[in-house]
C-alpha cells in the first residue's frame, strides 16, 4: 500500500476546501447546474439518471483494511448500504446527496482517499494487475511506476482539459489482466537483456462506439524515459485531438485516422524535442515512491500445509472455490484469493457495507491488510497462508461472497445500464442476473469452464462488451430496449474484438441465444478447448446457424 506523503494530503484536503465552496454556492443558486459540471465532474461527482452519483478512486485497485472500512461506513450513512465496483478499479455511490458530498470527501480524506479525476476530460485513475506484488509471473511490481504516473498527471496543467477522458494500465506480467491494449495508453514493463528495463507503449486502444486494439508505438522504451515519453503521446493528443464532436474526440480516432505510422512519427518528433530539455525519470524520485509503500513482510512456509490439504479432501464446495477462485502466490505457504461480488443472480459488482466490513476484517486479520479491486469487478485477498484459506473461505460463504465462479459464465461483467445511467439506451443488470441464474441452475459452469460474459446498456461500452467472449449491447429499437450479440471478443495479452452474429434479440431472447451460443461450442469443442479457443477455430458461422437457422 502506498502511504501520503504530507504534500499529498495537503492536495487533498484543499481540494476538498474548494469543492465545498462550490456545492454551497451551487445549491444556493449562484452556480447554475452547467457551471457546476466542470467543478463537480473533476471531483468525481456525477448527474445519473435519478440522483448525484460519487465515484472514488481506489488507485491502480489497492487498499486497506481502514479504507474498507470506511467504505462500509459511507455506504451506511451516505448511500443505501452498499457500494458498487466499477470496470476502472473504483467504487461507486449511486445515492448521496449532494448537500452531504464535501463532508463524505473529508471522511475519505482521513483515510488517503478522494475522487479527484475519477471524472471529466482528463486521465482518469491509473489501473494495474490486480495480482501485482504477489504473482511469480511478474517482471517487477507494476504499482510504484502507477503511482508514479498518478502523481505526475494529478492536475497537470497541461492534461486537465483534453479532448476527451484518458485512461492509463500499467501491467508487468505476461498474463495481461488489466487489458492493456484497450487503453488509450497500456505500458508492459519488461526486462531486455540487452537494452535493459524497459516498457513496450501501446497507444490508441478502446471501446465505445468505435472499438480497437491499440497498436505499439514502442517495443522497448527505456525506463527512465517514461514520463517524457508519455508527455509527448498527450501533447500531441491535446493539439490535434478533436474537440468539435465528442464521439470522434477519443486518442483512437485520432491514431486512426492519421494511422499508427504517422502518428508514431508525431510522437516521436515531439519526444525528440522533449529529450534535451527533459530530466530522465530520477532514480530517487522512484525510490522515494517505493518506500511510501507498505510491502507485507511474508513468513517463510511449507509449500504444503496439513489443514489445508484436509480440508481439501474434506469439503468438495472449498475444493471448487479453491479450483476456481485461486491463483499461485511468488511465495511457498502463500495462495491468492479471489471473492467474486457476483452471487448467482446478484448484481454485479455490488457489495453491501457489511460485507466490506467482513472482507476488510479478513484482510488485516488474514491478508496483510491488503486488498484489491479488479477491472472484472471483484476483490482479490493477495497475500493469504495456505493455512488460513478454509477459514476464510468459511467466513465469505456466510456473506454471500464464497461463490466459485472466476472467469465462469456467471462472473458477468456489467454495467449500471438504464437502471441508473442518463446515457442507458437498455438495462444490463437484469440480463446479467438472468443469464446468471440459467447457469447456475443447469450447473454447467464447469462443464463450460472459462467464458466472459460482458454487458453494456449502450455503445459507451462501460461493461466492456467489445471485448467479451459473449458481449451483449443494449439498443433502442423505436422505444423498446433490444440486445445485440458479439462473438469472439478478448481483453487478454492476444486483444481482439467481438463480432456481431446479426440482428439483435429482446430482453427473453437474449438469455436464450446466449444458451444458444454456450450450447454450439459444447458440441463443437475439441478435447480440453476453451470457448474462445473454438470460436477462433471454428469462426462465427456455426454459432450463426444455432442463432438464426443461416451461416
């Protein structure tokens, strides 16, 4: 966990000065709802479809026992109880008032939270690997470098009013888990055994209306050249992004339209006239970042542990989660966990404020006090003994949090939809709790094994459905909410984008062509293949002639 320095706190609670000024004159009249949008928008304050909604940022997805905590109490005394975590790493409060927002920030602030830039045209929370610190596959822990971008675009004069949001990923293992490519700038640390530590620079990815991969303007971008490089990619976004239509604002269209070519070439002359004048990242400055976090000093184990293994023989429902719902740990005795926040025909992504009061007990108790929030919407416990695991598993199933469901059909990610977004054009929720419940009642997730199911109420695409093995996006069809069904799409380190099958289905229909699809690939699958596997294979055709009788 990185800890604040005095400088950072004193940010924060300026900041937080400043907004109060402006919700009392807000609410007294003298700033009108437009005037305001600007102010509250870089506080992370957002207008939905009923109510003010708070998004706070939980940078690069790490936290504390403390700051769950407070979470659960701001649920209780600000919201409705719970709290819902988002595709970006953050948790959001859909119901407090905005009376109430300034002193809800100072709570937050007591705890080395806020929600500055968790909105608004401007980079946005820094995400990295939710296994960061823990996973063996890692070059390095991703975290310090994320931070390190944190502090340099926090209220950088320079990026506060882009064209458009940015959005940042900084991963350091080959398993891509915080989908890189779908950035507008995704940064894979490794190490070059010629050219020594360095970052491969992934510019022009995203979703929305129009989806793409982004494409590598660098293999191999030295270490201490990060941040000027990353200075000159935004300059240039900033003078030839498009600020006249905000549908065509977004770094891909301007990368694609010139094409990665020319506007490599862009970059490059900019970074080459940053270069002379530039300071190379200081070792020290790093240095000093690393130091403000809190590394878990991990015990030395045996790789096996008695209890455990009994129990594992034991308890077939704690041998499934433990199967699905668990990672290797770097460290012999030491096992990742993960808690899925989507009970079978749950919301997804949806926790109520006793169960963060529960998980944060586990963390400080079982966890180092370390917790992290996923991009697929769920928590993972990073350093937990092997020794430990059955009685935190125990303690998750009476919560409603020990479903065993990682990367299966039920673990859908979704967003709010039209049941609390202005921009909605159909609801996601109920889709998602009803593809869910058809799983769980066949019980065919582990026949099926892995398969993300992503949902979007629109073509903003917050649920991330370009990139589903399944992705459904909620139309409007002359007033009636209609689903439109993509094959083949992945956020994995080999990124691609779904296919349409064809025309879409209503609210009943797409549960059943989404059974439809599941069904094609099990009678079509090879030996241990996944679903993608047999689409890649196969390609659409089969799943279209299960869909509408035609290829």
């Amino acid at each position: 966990m990185y800890r604040y320095d005095d400088y950072d706190q004193t940010l924060v609670n300026q900041r937080i000065a400043d907004f109060r000024d402006a919700v009392a004159r807000r609410l007294s009249g003298h700033l009108s709802e437009e005037e305001f949008k600007l102010i509250r928008q870089m506080n992370g304050v957002y207008l939905q479809l009923h109510a003010y909604m708070l998004r706070v940022a939980i940078p690069y997805g790490s936290l504390d026992s403390r700051q769950m905590h407070k979470l659960a109490h701001i649920a209780r005394i600000y919201d409705k109880g719970y709290g819902h975590f988002t595709t970006r790493q953050n948790i959001q409060y859909n119901w407090p008032s905005l009376r109430e927002m300034p002193d809800l920030l100072q709570e937050l602030a007591a705890v080395q939270m806020h929600a500055i830039q968790t909105s608004g045209n401007l980079i946005r929370n820094v995400t990295a690997d939710q296994y960061a610190g823990a996973t063996a596959e890692e070059v390095d822990d991703p975290r310090p470098y994320a931070e390190l971008i944190r502090q340099w675009s926090t209220l950088h004069p320079e990026f506060s009013f882009l064209p458009r949001k940015f959005k940042i990923a900084v991963t350091a293992s080959a398993t891509d888990r915080t989908a890189v490519k779908f950035h507008d700038i995704g940064l894979i640390l490794h190490d070059d055994p010629e050219q020594g530590r360095g970052f491969e620079v992934i510019v022009g990815g995203g979703m929305g209306r129009t989806p793409f991969v982004g494409p590598s303007l660098r293999d191999h971008l030295p270490e201490a050249q990060i941040l000027t490089y990353l200075e000159a990619v935004l300059r240039t976004y900033n003078e030839l992004g498009r600020r006249d239509n905000a549908y065509k604002a977004r770094i891909k269209i301007l990368v694609h339209e010139l094409g990665a070519e020319a506007f490599r070439t862009l970059v490059e002359d900019e970074f080459a006239k940053l270069l002379p004048q530039a300071d190379d990242l200081p070792q020290a400055e790093l240095l000093r970042i690393r130091e403000r976090f809190i590394v878990p000093e991990l015990d030395a184990l045996p790789a096996r542990d008695p209890g455990f293994d009994a129990a594992y023989e034991k308890d077939e429902d704690f041998r499934q989660w433990v199967k699905v719902n668990s990672a290797p740990h770097k460290v012999a005795g030491y096992i990742i966990a993960n808690i899925s926040l989507k009970p079978y025909g749950g919301i997804p992504g949806d926790i109520s404020a006793d169960q963060m009061d529960l998980v944060a007990d586990l963390a400080e108790r079982y966890g180092h006090d370390e917790i992290r929030a996923t991009h697929a919407q769920n928590l993972v416990l990073p350093h937990v003994k092997l020794r430990d695991l059955y009685d935190i598993w125990q303690a998750l199933s009476v919560a409603g949090l020990g479903t065993a469901n990682l990367d299966r059909a039920s673990d859908i990610i979704a967003c709010p939809g039209l049941d609390y977004c202005v921009l909605a054009n159909a609801r996601s929720i109920p889709i998602a709790q009803e593809i869910s419940k058809r799983f769980a009642a066949k019980g065919r997730e582990d026949l099926v094994g892995e398969l993300k199911i992503k949902i979007s109420g629109c073509i903003n695409a917050c649920g991330h459905h370009h990139a589903g093995h399944i992705g459904i996006l909620g139309v409007d069809r002359k007033g009636e909410e209609m689903y439109q069904l993509t094959l083949g799409g992945s956020g994995d380190e080999q990124a691609s984008i779904g296919q349409i099958t064809g025309r879409g289905f209503d609210e009943a229909g797409i549960v059943d062509a989404v059974d439809t699809v599941v069904e094609t690939y099990l009678g079509h699958r090879e030996d241990h293949e996944t679903f993608l596997e047999t689409y890649r294979r196969l390609g659409p055709a089969p799943f279209k002639e299960a869909l509408y009788g035609t290829a």
